[in-house]
C-alpha cells in the first residue's frame, strides 16, 4: 500500500495506540489531499475499527485488490443501521465513497 502514496509519513507508536491510524499521505494519480490511513490486517476474517479513531480512510487487502473506505462515511452508516459487524462486499455496494485498487 505505501507504494500507492506521495509524501508519506508513518504515525509514531502513541499516534498508532490513540489516534488508531497507521500511515499519512497523498494516493497519487487519485488524491491531491493528504490523508491518515487506516492499514491493521483483518484478523480472523473480522477488521476491528473504532468511532474514536482519526485516521480519514481505511484499508483493506484481498488477494488482488486494496480496497479504501472513507471511514466518516462508514461509521455513519453504522450508526445509522445500528449494526456493529458487516461484510465487506456489502460495503463497496452500499456506500458512495470508496477506492479499489489493483495490486
């Protein structure tokens, strides 16, 4: 993923503890905007995330995709389906904003 981004910047281990977001920087030939990114594995099929975190997107890998999801746009839709687990295909259907990228 970091491949993907133009002045990057790694977050320090208290920003990654608190802040709950991994890496900062510009998608290139996608954004101009410089953005914190989610990055943490799915573990067990399941990607844990948090309403506290600062991080604007969030990423996840398949075998030949990173997928991006803005993460306001997500807990938004959390909060309005009162649900706290959902599939990750449901997501790239349903919500407006997100990114597939091939590896």
């Amino acid at each position: 993923m970091l491949e993907l981004l133009e002045n990057v910047k790694k977050a320090t281990t208290i920003q990654r503890k608190k802040e709950l977001w991994d890496v900062e920087g510009i998608l290139k030939g996608r954004l101009n905007q410089k953005l914190k990114f989610d990055l943490r594995p799915i573990h067990n099929n399941c990607k844990i995330g948090n309403f506290r975190t600062k991080a604007d997107k969030m990423v996840f890998e398949n075998k030949s995709h990173w997928i991006i999801i803005d993460v306001k746009e997500l807990h938004h839709f959390l909060k309005e389906k009162s649900i706290k687990d959902v599939n990750l295909d449901d997501l790239i259907s349903t919500l407006e904003w997100n990114i597939i990228i091939k590896k």
